[in-house]
C-alpha cells in the first residue's frame, strides 16, 4: 500500500511515518514537505520513507506530489495546530488549514483520485459544551469559539462535502488533546514537562508558569492516535466522522499534580497572564464509540506513562 502524509515532519506526523513503518514492509510511506522544512525528526527515517516536495499554499505543487506518490491513502496532518497562536495570526490559520485542505481536496478530484483521505479535525470545533451535554457525540453542533476551532470546523465540512458533492473517500477524525514525547512545548502538557525539567536542571527558578488550571481535557497518547489514524484509513467508513478520545477529561491541575508526582522537583506555581486566552472552553470530553465500534480503537498506552515519557524527552533534550 501506498500512503502520503502532510505534515510528515510535524509532531503527529513522524509518530505516524514511525507507527505505519514499523515491520510493515507493504506500506511505502510517502511524505510532503515545503522545500524549507525541517527535518531533524525525520533524519532516523530517511532511508526508509520517500519525500516529495509540495506546498498546501500552491495548488499546482500538490497536484505533482500527488502524481509523483499516487497514493491509495493520504493522511492529511499538516496544519498550524496552535490554539493559542491562532488568536495573533488567524488569517494565517485560516489560510494554511482551511485554504490549504482546500487545495488539496481540489487537486484530488481533479486528478479523479480514489484514494482514502484520512482529515485531522478537531475537538476544539465543538465550542464550549455544558457539563449535562458530555461525553461530546459527534453529533453535537461545530460551535468554535477560537480560530484555530473555526478553521479546523472548515476542514471538517470541506470533508462532508467533498464527499458528498464529487464521492471523495473522506474519513474525517475528530482528534481530542493528544501529547506525548517530543510534542513542542507550545502544547500544555510538553510546557509543563519542560519547565519541570528546567527547575531539576537548575536551568530556571523554581516557578512554575501556568495557564487556566481548572480547564478539564481529554488526553491521549501521541503514539495511540498514530494507530488511530492507521485504523482510520483501512477500516474508516467514506463520508464519516469519528471522535478520537478516551472518554475520560483531566483538569490541568491534576495533570501538572502527577507531573510533578514523577519529580523530585519543587516548585512554586505562578499564573501567567500571557497563557490565558480570551475565549476558554471549560472541558472537552468526548464519546469515542463510534470509532471504537468501526476500527476496534480504544488509546492503551496509560496517561501516566505518556508524562513520564514526555518528562524523560525533555531529560534527554536538555542534559549537559
């Protein structure tokens, strides 16, 4: 089988190059890249995946990759994926998540490809969900309150209607919050990780900067959603949408609480001002059975694994 990943050399994207090349020897693993991009994740892989070069902002690249690849399932990752971020630069946002998506879903139809494209969509397209509304079905309405949430809800629906309108084979996930080991600090959990891993350093004072505490997440493992995407690409029924979650939501308090469970550090915790946002969801928590009934999917990997291995990356990435 023939597989292209956007945004191979993102966060997600070398976990998944990772996930489909381990002794699989059918999967040729194909990966779009700007010409700038970096690749100092992906150098461990390079023998074993191909790249082809493209860019979501210039349709005829994409239209070449695709004809260079010809893949029989096209994960779709790349994305500005910063919630936070998308408040200073949404034009930007829109445009690489919404427009890009865009170009690539045309190139496909004009190219009559009958390849599987596998979306990364978001739970962050649901908005803000009251507590007698959860677990989030993926029925609840697409009510997004950032923009990094109204440009994930964009793909979401160019999915639906690329389906619907030209027959595109598209499965679209709805990813809750994922992290793991080598997730850039911008992302809360791999933030917390770090800085933890600075004041055992001596590399900073013993503070700790912290957003909204008592927001309430589900989180899974950066390596289970790789599967979920495999599964979601060989098993995903065309047309459909699925969230990918756990069912069960966190406070961040807690999750900095078993952070520090696994440090001998000790720290003071300090509110930033600069990592609040000005329109906060309370709590994500989702329904994942649909997709565990399609694919037999549920995350295996325990959450308090995943923050070991996350603090044990940042140990490694910043030892003498």
């Amino acid at each position: 089988m023939r597989v292209l990943i956007t945004g191979i050399g993102g966060f997600v994207g070398v976990h998944l190059a990772e996930h489909l090349l381990s002794g699989n020897s059918q999967v040729e693993v194909f990966g779009l890249v700007r010409w700038r991009s970096s690749r100092r994740e992906l150098e461990p892989l390079l023998p074993l995946l191909r790249l082809v070069e493209g860019d979501l902002h210039d349709a005829a690249s994409l239209l070449r990759a695709l004809q260079a690849a010809r893949p029989e399932v096209i994960y779709h990752l790349a994305a500005s994926s910063s919630v936070a971020g998308s408040w200073t630069t949404p034009a930007e946002i829109l445009e690489t998540n919404a427009v890009g998506t865009l170009h690539l879903l045309e190139a496909m139809r004009q190219l009559d490809s009958d390849a599987t494209v596998v979306l990364a969509c978001s739970a962050e397209s649901y908005g803000v969900v009251g507590e007698d509304q959860l677990p989030i079905t993926e029925d609840y309405p697409l009510r997004p309150v950032s923009p990094y949430g109204v440009s994930k809800a964009t793909v979401d629906l160019l999915g639906y209607q690329y389906f619907e309108s030209y027959g595109l084979r598209t499965v679209r996930l709805r990813l809750f919050n994922h992290c793991g080991p080598r997730q850039p600090e911008r992302f809360v959990v791999s933030s917390l990780a770090r800085q933890i891993v600075e004041i055992e350093r001596e590399l900073r004072p013993p503070r700790l900067l912290v957003g909204n505490l008592e927001a309430r997440r589900d989180f899974i493992d950066v390596r289970d959603v790789a599967l979920a995407y495999r599964l979601a690409g060989e098993r995903g029924r065309a047309g459909e949408v699925y969230n990918v979650c756990s069912g069960y939501g966190r406070s961040i308090r807690a999750v900095l609480d078993e952070l520090l469970s696994l440090s001998e550090a000790v720290v003071e915790v300090e509110c930033d001002p600069a990592r609040l946002r000005p329109a906060e969801i309370p709590v994500l928590v989702g329904d994942p059975s649909r997709f565990e009934k399609a694919a037999g999917w549920r995350p295996a990997i325990p959450f308090r694994q995943t923050l070991l291995d996350t603090l044990e990356y940042w140990r490694r990435r910043l030892a003498p």
